[in-house]
C-alpha cells in the first residue's frame, strides 16, 4: 500500500510539472522549479511578435483581438473553443484554463482540472473566508469588496508564481436563495435581490481591481476575471428525482424583472463583470445556455455586458443527452453559439456521465453541415481573447506589467488573514440570548463542556469551493484558549447523527459549569448536487440537544453550523438552551471569531440573510419556481418579501449584546410628483393610477431622488458595529406587491452610548416601483411607508 501511494504521489508531481510548463517558452524539463515561469504572450525576444499587431498594445484590444482572431486555422479555432484552451505554439500563445475557482477564497477541487496549482509549489495555501451566505450576514459591501480584492490579489500572486494557467474565476454565485432546501444556497448571499445585486457588484469590483463604487477606473486591465453565475433563475439541485439538467424552470415575466435578474444586472451594469455563466436549467422551455434572449438580446444588448459568457459544466451536451432540446450533437453546438455562449466547460477529460466535449468534438461537423458559421466562432473567440488580453497576457513580459509586484507575500497575508476573521466576526448571528447568558465570563467560567460532531472539525467550517487554507483550528481549540480544561465529546456518530451515543455527552453535562453544544449541517447533507428533502436538523441532534439541555447544570449555548434555514423551534422554545448562534460555514477564522463572540470579546451584529421557515414549509414543491403565493397550489410564497407564514426566524433577524434603537431624523421629500415627464405616455401608462418606469425617464428618475436620515443609538454597554436595514412597503398590500422590499442598508459602528446618523439616498424609480404581470416597472400612485426597526415615515407618490 505504501508503495502504490508512492507511485501516485510521484505520477501526480510529473502531471504537475508537465501541466504548468509553458509550451511557448522551452524549459528544462527535470525540474519542476523551472515551470514557475508565468505563462504570457507576445514575449519581446521573439522577433516575430513584433509583426502582430495583436501584440500590439497602443492598439484598441477589439482590434487586436480580431487580428489574432484572423491569423487562426480553423482547427485552431475549434480548440479555442473549451475551458481548457491548448497551446498555439507558432504564435507563440501558452495554453490557458478558463475554470478556477474563487467562491470565498481561492479555491482548489482536486477531482478536476483547474487554472491554479497549490501542490509542492512556492505558495501552498491560500486564505480562506467564511462561506458566502455568512458573509452576507454582515450586510457590509466594503467587507464583501475587500473579500474580492483579497481574492484577486492571491490570484494574480499565484499567477506571477507560475502556479496559474488561467485567471478567471467562476465566481460570485448571485442567484436567489429562493428556497430553503436547495443545497448551494450556502454560496448565495441569501433571497434579498438588493442585497445578492449589491454583493455581486462588490465582489466582483474587489476580484477585478476596480474602484469600489461609482464608475469604472479599470480600463482594460483585469486584476482577474469575475463570472457571475448561474444565469439565471437557477436554484435547484437534485430534489426528490428532479435534477438540475432536467429542470424546467416556469417563471412568470414578474417574477423574472423584480427577483432572478437584478442580481445579474447589477454584475453587469455595476460590477462590470468580465464574465457570465450560463445555467443548466431551462427557462420555459428554452435551456438557458441556448437562449438567444438571454444571453444576447439581454445581458449585451440591454444591459451592456463586456465579456465571455460560458456554459456551466456539460452544458451543452446537456442541452442533446439530457433536455433533448437539441436533436444532434452538431445542433446542440449550433444552439449553444448561435444563442451568444462563448466557451464550453467541460469535464470529458473525467467524466462518465459526459465523456465527450461537443465543441471540441462537433463544432467542425456542424459548420460541414451548415448549423452554425465560422463567423459565430469568431465572435465567440474575439471575446475570449479579449478578455485575455485585458488581464493583460499579450503584453510581453509578466514581470514588467501592472500587477507584477504582486508576491507570494500577500497570500495568506496578516492583512487577509485578518479579514477572515473580521468577515466572521460581523457575520455570525445570534438567533436567541435568554436572560443574556453571553457571553460567558472568561474568569468565571471554570469549567466547560464542548459536545456535537462539527466541534472539532475544522474542514466542516470551510462549507464547499475551498482551498488549502493559510491555517485550521476546530471550535474546541479555539475554545480552550479560554478554558484549557475544557472537556469533548463528539454525541453523534457524525453531522448525520444516525447513532448517538448519550452517555459521555449527559455525564459531561452534569459536571461541567457550562456547556456548548455544537451541531447543525455540513457537506453531507447540502452541497452541488444534493438538495436538503427537510428542514429540521439531521437524525438524533434534536434528541441528543435536547437531552444534554435537561442535563445541564444551566441553560446551554447552542451553535449552528450549516449555511441553509434549519427549523430549531423546539431550541428556540426550551428554557434550558439560553442562547443559540448562526454560524454558518465561517472559513479559517470561523472558530477564533466564535470563541471570542462568547467570551465576550466581541459584540455580534451578524443579521439572517434569508428566512428560516418551519418543517411545515417542505409541503411546496421546489420546483414552483413562483415567488408570489399561489392559494390554489398551496405555494405559500417565497421569501421574506411574498411569505406571509410562520417564521423560525425572520430574515434580517438578528440579536446582539447592545440594543440599538432608531428614529427617522429627516426625509428631504415626502410627496414625489413623476406626473410631467418628457417622454410621451405609452396606451398602457395611460390607465389612471400608475405609470411605466421607462416612461418617466432617465432625467426625471434622477431629479425625484431623495434622501432618508437615520439616527441610530447603541443603548447598551458595549461597543458594536450593528447593520441598519430599510424597508419600503405599500400602504395597500395586494396586487403581486410584496409585503415590503428592502430598499437600503448600512452598517454603524458605535460604541457604549453612542448615537449618530446615518443617510440613505432612495431612487424612487428603483425602489419604489414593483414589476407587473408583464415584467414591467411601474410606480404606483399613492402611500408607501418606510419602515427602520419599528419606526415608520410615509412618502406619496402622486402620477
């Protein structure tokens, strides 16, 4: 055995070795050292790269990328046209990856073929940050930003090491968190569309080197390359027989303008994302990756997109082995290009289930048979190497380039390992705090039990898409840094918890002064391909919480792993479990934030992202893709802003160990008038009582902006950094609006006593309009009342 794992070691190096080198630029091939070169173009040596102009970098890269484009055999074309892109030798182009991975942190999947190398090289690690949705948790975008920065800077540091044949990465996942089952909601910032659209746009700033808000200071020259992901109305998984390359997904125009696509948008218009990932799903009835609408008619004509767009992973042998939209193989090709998609992801290389690339397989069988034209393969290829170009790898020499002084030294940097800490500090919840139980004295909690299977688990805490992270500690060693002594047990078997041994667990809890149970979720039961089938918590947890409770010497703490709702009402109800914390998936740092949010070293402020529904909520089917309720199908609604239902916990819940109170200090228009307007009504706007967004226009929309003044006060008596969320919602509900939107959001930080104010500046024509049943924005005249905490102010809209 130990020979064998020899072999495979060795055989891995060699593939490592070989994979890294540059087949532009000849090394010597017995040292792996030697490939640490990082791949690049138009090297200066080569006097042959002076007559191209796509090498050319006063040129504009349209141009040059279609110079290049020209130059290609058609062969040459054909294997441009997969995320892993081969090597053009004769003019001098290394190969490239299109698929890396940057969820929360550089990421690294060891079952597929990827743009970064971590193993035996110069830099092994990189940092970790907690899962998204915790993140999200913070309602902070400087923080989500930062995130992206980080995550960009230790792209690049890995790229000028030689470690990366790509620089793009598949990341953020910005669709809606609709419904609580599905198993990558963990990789969302929750069910909010403003919030989702604000991290996206943030995230994807931070990855590329952009400015933080505002326009543009890019240029074309990408830090890395962010791709928004998956376009659009994606959010199931593999639910009770129904998978992800079989799902129709019905949704109504209303549902698609106010939920599944701002989110994309804001990626777009506001992020200015160099790349977009198409979906599995179909969209009634069209596969998303052959919607011509979508892809081209939407995201590049409408909202402006500048990039490649890509399919998810076997996309487009999906569209002819799975959906049979398409009916050959060359079809399937013709409908994926025709419709605007640039580049196919494949896994042939190690899949059984798709053991053939289609556009590196069909492509020339398709043109031969006239489906699709080498002009749409140009196209496709122009925004390939566009997007190349603009992370500047046909601008010679990397080392004499903007980003080169880019080093190891900021991977795993006190400053990102820093942040980590700080992005789960300010996302973790606390759901319940009876009788302020914490924190817990670090001087007068003399002895402490620490039970449940993620306790001492520290891959449990990094949730799914993570890499080797700078450094691990579980929550029991984070814990024993304030009681040394602390006692552990395990309780369960594992997270599935189909056995539970009580004994050690109850005995524990009889001794112990204090006790933290530490339960909830991890990657067995969410994750890409597996959707939860209920909401309660796995096998005998609520058994084995429940029992050690009713042992305890006084009421325990209850932590939550796990980055989807969880239906913990017996928890939130039992006297003897005081407090219960949300802690999502909290990346490297997760555990250190968590020791020191109970011993009080920190206030949390984290608010719930998404809505925690009860077990009664699993009657809905998930594949009802509608957000408004549907009496007659029993849908409930989805969301905070259509469910009307009992609520585990609501979504921007959220306790702390200050209480914070609100007041509106000013608002500088209370009557909005968007009767005149420049623009002629259409038929449709001239029905009394509202009016066409896009018939107000652009000029007015910006002259009806107003701003709202909170004060906010920290009432209690320690300092916290709390997020100050704004509602907006109808005076009269009813007529598809929701119960109320989410319009603003920021965080304070304020110390013991404190007061300050805080301002909000409000687009009536994107606040507060609501879509139609066409997929229209329209305002709507009369009363809308903005809600901060339990304060209200109304604003009326007269049309």
């Amino acid at each position: 055995m130990k020979l064998q794992n020899l072999v495979i070691f060795l055989i891995t190096l060699f593939h490592l070795c070989v994979e890294s080198t540059d087949s532009s630029h000849p090394q010597d091939p017995n040292s792996c050292a030697s490939a640490s070169r990082p791949p690049f173009s138009c090297d200066s040596s080569d006097p042959s790269t002076k007559t191209y102009d796509f090498c050319k970098t006063t040129l504009p890269i349209s141009r040059r990328a279609e110079d290049l484009v020209s130059r290609l055999t058609f062969e040459e074309k054909t294997t441009q046209l997969v995320d892993t892109s081969p090597a053009i030798p004769r003019l001098g182009i290394p190969a490239y990856e299109w698929w890396s991975e940057g969820l929360h942190g550089i990421g690294f999947l060891t079952r597929v073929q990827q743009g970064i190398r971590f193993f035996n090289r110069t830099i092994q690690h990189a940092t970790s940050f907690p899962q998204v949705i915790l993140t999200a948790a913070s309602f902070d975008p400087h923080i989500w930003y930062r995130i992206g920065q980080a995550t960009g800077k230790e792209a690049r540091a890995l790229y000028n090491a030689g470690q990366v044949t790509g620089l793009g990465f598949w990341a953020p996942n910005v669709n809606i968190f609709r419904d609580p089952r599905w198993g990558r909601g963990q990789e969302t910032p929750g069910e909010d569309p403003l919030v989702v659209g604000k991290y996206g746009a943030s995230f994807v700033r931070g990855v590329q080197g952009d400015s933080f808000e505002g326009e543009s200071t890019l240029g074309d020259h990408l830090q890395a390359s962010a791709c928004c992901k998956h376009y659009t109305a994606h959010d199931l998984d593999n639910w009770n027989g129904v998978n992800r390359f079989r799902f129709n997904a019905i949704v109504t125009l209303q549902d698609m303008a106010d939920t599944y696509q701002p989110p994309f948008r804001s990626c777009v218009q506001e992020g200015k994302a160099s790349g977009i990932m198409c979906s599995y799903n179909e969209i009634n009835g069209i596969p998303s990756c052959a919607h011509h609408d979508l892809l081209t008619k939407t995201l590049r004509q409408e909202w402006g997109f500048y990039g490649y767009i890509t399919s998810d992973c076997d996309a487009v042998n999906v569209l002819h082995v799975e959906q049979k939209y398409a009916k050959t193989p060359e079809d399937a090709v013709a409908d994926a290009l025709k419709s605007g998609m640039d580049v196919e992801c494949s896994t042939s290389a190690r899949s059984k289930d798709f053991p053939v690339s289609y556009l590196k397989n069909y492509t020339k069988s398709a043109v031969e048979k006239r489906k699709v034209t080498v002009s749409e393969i140009d196209r496709a290829l122009r925004n390939l190497f566009s997007t190349r170009m603009r992370l500047g790898l046909f601008n010679g020499d990397p080392t004499k380039q903007r980003y080169s002084d880019i080093g190891p030294d900021q991977v795993c940097s006190q400053e990102h390992q820093a942040l980590a800490l700080e992005a789960a500090l300010d996302g973790i919840v606390l759901l319940k705090n009876s009788d302020r139980l914490l924190p817990l004295s670090k001087s007068g909690t003399s002895s402490l039990a620490v039970i449940g299977p993620n306790a001492h688990n520290s891959t449990n805490l990094l949730g799914n898409y993570f890499g080797p992270a700078c450094k691990n500690v579980t929550i029991l060693e984070a814990l024993r840094k304030y009681v040394s002594s602390a006692s552990y047990d395990k309780g369960c078997n594992n997270v599935s918890c189909i056995s539970a041994a009580k004994k050690k667990s109850l005995e524990l809890a009889k001794t112990e002064d204090q006790v933290i149970l530490v339960m909830g979720l991890d990657q067995s039961q969410e994750k890409e391909r597996l959707d939860r089938m209920d909401l309660v918590l796995p096998g005998k947890q609520p058994m084995l919480i429940a029992s050690v409770a009713k042992a305890a010497k006084r009421p325990v703490v209850l932590v939550l792993l796990g980055g989807s709702p969880m239906d913990v009402t017996f928890a939130k109800n039992n006297r003897k479990i005081g407090s219960i914390l949300w802690v999502g998936y909290p990346g490297q740092a997760g555990a250190t934030a968590l020791a020191q949010i109970i011993f009080g070293e920190h206030n949390p402020g984290g608010r719930l992202p998404m809505t925690w529904y009860p077990q009664d909520f699993t009657k809905v089917p998930m594949t009802d893709m509608r957000m408004r309720p549907q009496p007659s199908t029993g849908n409930p609604g989805r969301t905070y802003r259509f469910y009307e239902g009992e609520k585990v916990f609501k979504f921007g819940y959220g306790l702390s160990y200050s209480d914070y109170s609100y007041a509106f200090a000013s608002v500088t228009q209370d009557q909005l008038n968007v009767k005149d307007s420049s623009n002629p009504l259409s038929e449709s706007s001239e029905t009394p009582g509202y009016r066409l967004v896009s018939d107000i226009g652009e000029e007015q929309c910006e002259n009806i902006k107003f701003k709202v003044t909170v004060s906010v006060e920290n009432e209690g008596q320690m300092e916290g950094k709390h997020p100050v969320l704004l509602f907006a919602r109808h005076a009269k509900p009813g007529n598809g609006r929701p119960i109320k939107k989410l319009v603003g959001f920021q965080t304070v930080k304020l110390g013991a006593g404190e007061k300050t104010e805080i301002e909000y500046e409000l687009s009536p024509c994107e606040h507060l309009s609501s879509a139609n049943e066409d997929g229209v924005m329209v305002m709507e005249e009369g009363s809308q009342i903005l809600l901060v905490g339990d304060k209200e102010h109304p604003v009326t809209i007269i049309v």
